[in-house]
C-alpha cells in the first residue's frame, strides 16, 4: 500500500510554478468588470432557465447585455489586451 504522503509530494512539488505571475494578476484586475457583467448576464438568464422569461426578464437580460458590452468597449478604450468576446 503507497502513502498519501508520496502521492501529495508528487502533486504539490511544483505548486510554487502554478501560481499566477503579477503581469496576470494584473490582467485580471483589469477586465474584472467585463467578468462581473458576464456574471450579471449569466445571472439574468439563469433566472429564466426553468420558466418562459416574462418582460421583466427581458428587460433584465437586455440590461445586462448591454452593460457586458459596455464593459468590454471600456476595456478594449482603455487599451486592454483580449479580444472581446461576444455573449
């Protein structure tokens, strides 16, 4: 029978490589708003998964869209690095 204890040595020994540099760190701070509104998008059309969405529903996902987009366009203004991508 092996010990965990080899088997954790294994997978942990390049832990220290996993880790994000600073430069990606950065690069996620600077498109955390196009994720937050993706996330917000996401969440407008998950609440209409299990029902027909009413108007109000579409109104939200319409919102939401548009503020995802907003975000990608501020982000690509400002210079970011990633292609948009269309939700």
């Amino acid at each position: 029978m092996d010990h965990i204890v080899t088997v954790q040595d294994a997978v942990t020994a390049f832990a220290d490589f996993m880790e994000p540099t600073n430069a990606e760190l950065d690069a996620i701070e600077q498109e955390m708003p196009v994720i937050l509104a993706d996330v917000d998008l996401l969440d407008a059309h998950i609440v209409t998964l299990g029902r027909t969405p009413n108007e109000l529903d579409n109104r939200r996902i319409r919102r939401a869209r548009r503020r995802a987009l907003a975000a990608r366009v501020a982000l690509l203004n400002q210079g970011g690095t990633g292609a948009p991508v269309v939700a």
